[in-house]
C-alpha cells in the first residue's frame, strides 16, 4: 500500500519506518525543514518507562487547584475560553479514581516496555547514534514525606514487570556521586537500571534519512491544508509547499495523522472529535562548566517534577506542564518564570556544573517550549478512525520519546493487519484483548 503520514516526530517518523519494513510505499510530510523540530525537538531525553504514570490520580484535582497561581507549578492549568480545554479537563476528571489510575498504568507501561524493546532493535539495525546512555534513571527525593511514600511508587512499577528499587540516600550517591554537590537534603530514592536516555532528535532525524534511503519521499517544508473527503473515507491530504506556495494533493490507500496536538483541529476540520490537549513543556539545554559536577544518570527531581539528562557535554533539563492553549511564547511572565525555575534547580542540585548564566552575563542557556499532546487518560491513540483509509497516532503526552518506537511499530502492524504484541485498548479495533476506541462526530464548537 502507499501511505500518507503527516508528522514527522517520533512518532511519525518510527510509523513511517514501520511501514517500510513492511513493504509499504511511504510519504512523511511535515511542515517544518527537517525531522524533529517541534515536540520531539528538546524534550527530558528520557526512555522512562519505571515512570509510565498517568496524570490523572486520586490527588491530581486537590494539587491542580492548589498549584493555579504558581508560576512554577509542576502542572499549570490556564483557564481559557475554550470548550474543547473544559471538556478535556471534565475527561481527566473522570479518570481520577484508583480503579482508572490502575487500568491506565497497566496500559503504559505495557505500551513502554514494548517500545522500549522495539527500540534497541531499531538501534541494533540501524546503528544509528543520539548521545545514548544506558545508565539507567534515579528518581530523587528531597523531601522526606515524599521519599517514605516512594516505596508504593516502586511497588506499582514491579507488579507490572519494571526492576524500580528504592535506594538509599548512600546509595543513591554512590550511583551518581555528583549528587554529593547538592544544596538541597538528598534524603534517598528509586532507581531503575534498565532505563535510559538519549537525544530524540538527533535519533529522529538519522532514522528519517534512513527512511528515505529506504524509499520513502519526505516531504518537508509543507502545511497539511485539509483532507478531501467524500463518500464517508478519505481520498487525498492537500499541503502547500512553504518555498514557493505550489499546492499539491497527495494520495494513498491509507493516511496516518501524526501530527501531536495539531492532530486535534485537523481531524475536527473532518467531523472528528479526538481528546487530544496541548500541554506545553518547558526545557533548558546548558553548556557544561564543571562536567565533574554534572551527572551521569538521568534523573527525576521529586521536588519540582523536573527532568535532568547529560547529553554529552549538555545538560538538558526539562519539565512542567501548562495547560493553556496553543501558546508556544517564551517571553510571558509564566514562561519566563518557568524558565528560571529550571536554571534555579540546577544551581541548587549540581551548582556550578552548567553555564546558567543568562546572556546579558555572557550565558547562553538554550530555552525551548513544546506542546505536549495529551489525552485525559494518557493513553495514546493508535488506530483507525471511522473515516475510511484515516488513521491516527496522537496524544502521547510527556511520554513520547519513551512510546515512540513501538508506538510506530503499533500502527504499522495493525494497519498491515496484523495484532501489536502489546496489551492496550487501540482506537477503532478489537484485538480481542482490551476495548477498542472510538472517536467522536465533532460538534460545532470542537
């Protein structure tokens, strides 16, 4: 078959990948230059899957309500004038209960140590290099009360097959001596050896050049228009060339949408109504002062829910959520203020390490903001949507560059028919283990 993908991240770029080693013919379109230049650009770097944990929780509305007027909140919420914002947040609120925590952590980790498996084959064939470390994550605990609760988080993990151990404050320092630098009470916390880290878009791009030595024909530099539809399927993706403005209609016998949370208006443009949000994540990238200061481990910092990952000699430090619309600015308040938490964090835990000067002092600390495409669930949608030929790959939230390999692997196998080895509710088909998905008409206001 010819396929259409639109979105070339992580996860279009793995689908795309997929689909040619399945001996489909592939188009990848994206409106950026290259792969990998919007949410797979300068996220935390992290293949965690010990922290496949959905938002939602029993705790999530008391603290959501608690953490609305701090700038530097682990998780923001912005009300808007936005139906589609309210009608997401009434969704996670139903997905707040214990039983719904349950059901949706068994879904992402199965889904993380598939993709996580799926990704050392694709590196183990492709021999492709992103600053890969395979050192494992520590998760790190400053606060005591936090830390004596870590042992339920570490329990959680290990029913579901992930070694998450809780360590000692010793320990913890003798698995990343760096941490001794610290200007906070590290009091202990988890570690799971078979994580890793690496950078998604040096990674994202090198697999979508071996996609086009493959065969595939990239088409970058081009906005997705529409999609024509007729007769309930869809027969063709308009895009415009950003160059010169040629428009052209691409056609196939399948079409992927993997466009993160652009997925969202896309399809309402066709009827369809999917529970995508955006999330907008915040990262700082830091040249290196002291590399004997900076760890070697990639970390989470409990304190303020913040990723910490050693790219080289970077420091990529990322993290936060705010749910506030399709608002990519750096420069508001809000956003400035989260960025000088990050900087402010890595000065407290690893002081002197990286260059977090601002520019006007001579620093060039690299600020970046992604849109993270959420569902209320934190499940992603993988699969078919009741428009003919129309599939979708969307709303993986802070977890895309974890589930992004076998995410991709997902879509390819269902779309070639056959059944992902994998134990999670897909959009619009029944595998005959879990439930299968639908998305909705749109409404006028969607």
């Amino acid at each position: 078959m010819r396929v259409v993908v639109l979105g070339a991240g992580i996860i279009g770029t793995s689908t795309a990948w997929h689909l040619l080693q399945r001996g489909h013919d592939v188009v990848l379109v994206d409106r950026q230059p290259d792969a990998a230049l919007e949410t797979s650009f300068a996220n935390a770097a992290q293949i965690s899957v010990s922290y496949c944990e959905p938002w939602a929780n029993r705790q999530a509305p008391l603290k959501a309500l608690k953490w609305m007027f701090d700038k530097q909140a682990p998780l923001l919420w912005r009300p808007q004038w936005d139906p589609a914002q309210w009608r997401w947040l009434l969704q996670f609120l139903g997905q707040c209960t214990d039983r719904a925590f349950e059901r949706n952590v068994a879904q992402l980790v199965s889904l993380g140590a598939f993709s996580h498996a799926t990704l050392k084959q694709m590196v183990a064939e492709t021999g492709i290099e992103y600053q890969r470390s395979e050192r494992g994550i520590a998760h790190v605990y400053t606060d005591a009360k936090a830390f004596e609760e870590a042992a339920g988080a570490a329990e959680l993990m290990r029913r579901h097959g992930v070694q998450r151990r809780v360590v000692s404050r010793e320990e913890l320092l003798r698995l990343e001596p760096a941490l001794a630098f610290s200007q906070q009470p590290i009091v202990g916390g988890t570690y799971t050896a078979s994580d890793e880290h690496g950078d998604a878009r040096e990674f994202t791009q090198a697999l979508a050049r071996r996609c086009a030595q493959r065969g595939a024909e990239l088409l970058f530099g081009h906005d997705v228009e529409r999609l024509e539809v007729a007769g309930g399927a869809v027969h063709g993706v308009q895009v415009r060339a950003r160059d010169d403005g040629r428009v052209r209609t691409l056609q196939g016998d399948a079409y992927v949408v993997a466009c993160g949370s652009y997925t969202t208006p896309l399809l309402a443009t066709v009827g369809l109504r999917v529970p995508i949000y955006p999330g907008k994540g915040y990262s700082a990238t830091l040249a290196l002062r002291e590399p004997a200061r900076a760890p070697q481990v990639s970390l989470l910092d409990d304190g303020r829910k913040i990723a910490i990952s050693r790219l080289g000699e970077r420091l990529r430090v990322a993290g936060t959520i705010e749910l506030g619309g399709f608002d990519l600015r750096l420069d508001t308040p809000v956003a400035q203020a989260r960025c000088r938490m990050l900087l402010q964090r890595i000065e407290e835990l690893f002081p002197g390490a990286a260059d977090t000067r601002p520019p006007e002092q001579g620093g060039d600390p690299q600020f970046w903001c992604g849109l993270r495409p959420a569902t209320p669930t934190n499940i992603p949608l993988i699969g078919r949507l009741p428009l003919q030929r129309l599939w979708i790959n969307a709303g993986h939230g802070t977890l895309g560059w974890t589930h992004g390999a076998g995410s991709g692997r997902a879509l390819a196998e269902l779309l070639s028919g056959e059944r992902p080895a994998v134990a999670m509710d897909f959009v619009g088909i029944d595998t005959g283990g879990g439930r299968p998905r639908r998305a909705q008409p749109a409404s006028a206001t969607a």
